[in-house]
C-alpha cells in the first residue's frame, strides 16, 4: 500500500465531492471568443475548449478516478433540484457528517492562448537546393487549472488547500492559414480532456491510499518470469518483480519481451521515473505494437511532457 502525502482522516469512511462551481452555459453550446494575441474571433463548443462546462467533467474523471483506489465510498453532493449546490465552508455539515471527508472544486478555469503569424519557410528542391516561401504558423497553449479543498466532516475543518495545474504548448506551420489552423485542430484534439484526466488522477493520489494491482495493469501470465514476478508485484516488491522480468528477457521470444518490457514500464511509472518508464514503454512498442502497449506509451510521453513544464 502507497499512502499519500495528504493522509486523509484514519477514521474516513466516505469521500464526498462537490462542484461549487455554477455552470450558466450549457457544455454544447457555442460562443465566440477573442483572443489578444491576435484580435482573431474562433467560434468553438464549450465542450470542446471553453473553461464554461468542464467542472462538471472535472469532477466526473475526479470520481471515476478515485474509485480505482478501492478504499471507499464515493458520492457526489447534489441538490434535489439538479442544480449546482451554492457552496458555503461555514457550514461543512450541510454536505458532509461524521467519518466523511468533503472534496470541493472550489476554483477552475480551462483554456488556450492562440497566436497566427506570417513566416518564412525554409524548404529544399530536389537539388537539394535552399529556397523560402510564404507560409503561415499558428499555436496555442492550453491551460488548466484547479483548487481543491478538502474538509473533514466530523469537525468541519479545512485538512488541505490544494491546487494542481497542466498546460501543453502546440504550432503547427503550412502555406495557408486555414489549412494551418486545421492541421492544429486535428492534432489537438481531446488534448484539453487528457489534461483534466491527468489532474483529476494526480489529485486523487495526493489524498488516497492505492493498491497497486488495483491500479495499474500488468502481465500476469505467459511464461515462468511473468508469474514469477506476479508473485512480488502482489507483495509490492517492485525491485524484486524487476529484477526477474530482466533476467526473463533473455532467451525470450519477441511477444514475452514485449510484455517483460511493459511490465518493467509499469514498474517505473509506479515508482515515478518517468523517462526510464517511457524508455521501455517504447521498447514494448517497437517490438510487439498491440493497442495496449501503444496505449501506455502515448501516456506516459504525455505524462513526462507535462511534468517538464
């Protein structure tokens, strides 16, 4: 068992979450913004991009994630009307009783900066020669960011002050603007989501106990090292559970290396070294590509992007 730097309560039994957060804009309705960059108006969906809509999915990955720890009950406070409960630390047992911990979204926002510019592209002929055209570069830097607090319910008090943020800087280049921008689209897509989906899984390991095998997905099966190393991994001996899976390597076939490699990535993510973790998370790819393997790897890139910034 991993316990968090923000240990709750030992006697919680109950994690109630709150959304303080009035929601006036309906997640699908469309808006026009202008960015100061560049005096550009976009018109997009709230759900999309927009900061108006999300703390409602914000809360949802914060619930989805907290419920991989096993640990305890979790429940949403809500009005009988169905509309955003009007928030008041004063009065903590109005939402939450004895043995309760009360999580509140207490601030959020979510957006980008936009910026589109002339350039000059740098490109060869096929002589290999240098030559320049008019071309066109746009970006934008997503940003989102989030207050937490997290109050006992049996004494009313403020345990944790917490705030978390994530941001992710884009450009793309062509010769034409909208084609530009389109390019830009496509690559970000859903990016804004992952980013609210790290936050909400960062959050949830700052104040609860994981198991391990409840939270991360590993090879069980397959072969003597994988079974073997099965059997630590359950003790939480990681070390142990790595040093086989490394002897297992050898003499492998190519679909147990993969798995002996993404194990070991699993390993290294748990214990947080991001870049060996990616390093044989790649590894697992290059040599067997199966969904699950690519999923891991895309997530630990973006996870070891983001904790670059």
């Amino acid at each position: 068992m991993i316990y968090p730097e923000y240990r709750l309560p030992d006697d919680t039994k109950q994690l109630v979450l709150l959304n303080s957060i009035q929601e006036k804009t309906p997640r699908n309705s469309y808006t026009r913004e202008r960015f100061a960059s560049t005096g550009d108006t976009e018109e997009r969906t709230d759900y999309e991009f927009g900061a108006k809509g999300k703390s409602g999915y914000m809360i949802d990955r914060l619930e989805s994630a907290m419920k991989r720890g096993n640990f305890y009950l979790i429940k949403e406070a809500s009005s009988s009307t169905n509309e955003t409960v009007k928030w008041d630390k004063n009065n903590v047992e109005n939402y939450a009783g004895d043995g309760d911990v009360l999580v509140v979204l207490e601030n959020f926002t979510s957006d980008y900066d936009f910026n589109s510019k002339k350039i000059r592209k740098h490109q060869l002929d096929q002589s290999g020669n240098d030559y320049y055209v008019n071309a066109q570069e746009a970006s934008r830097l997503y940003k989102v960011n989030s207050q937490w607090g997290v109050y006992d319910g049996s004494t009313g008090e403020q345990l944790f002050d917490l705030h978390d943020s994530g941001e992710k800087f884009i450009k793309t280049q062509g010769l034409q603007k909208d084609q530009t921008i389109e390019k830009l689209d496509s690559i970000s897509r859903g990016l804004e989501r992952f980013l609210i989906d790290s936050i909400a899984q960062s959050f949830s390991r700052m104040i609860m106990p994981e198991k391990i095998f409840d939270t991360w997905s590993y090879y069980r099966k397959g072969s003597d090292a994988l079974e073997e190393g099965n059997k630590y991994m359950e003790l939480d001996k990681l070390e142990d559970a790595e040093s086989i899976y490394r002897r297992g390597i050898r003499g492998a076939d190519e679909e147990e290396k993969a798995k002996l490699y993404y194990n070991i990535a699993i390993i290294k993510d748990i214990m947080g070294d991001l870049e060996a973790a990616f390093n044989y998370a790649e590894k697992a790819v290059l040599t067997d590509d199966k969904s699950l393997h690519k999923s891991f790897y895309e997530k630990v890139k973006l996870k070891k992007e983001i904790s670059g910034r």
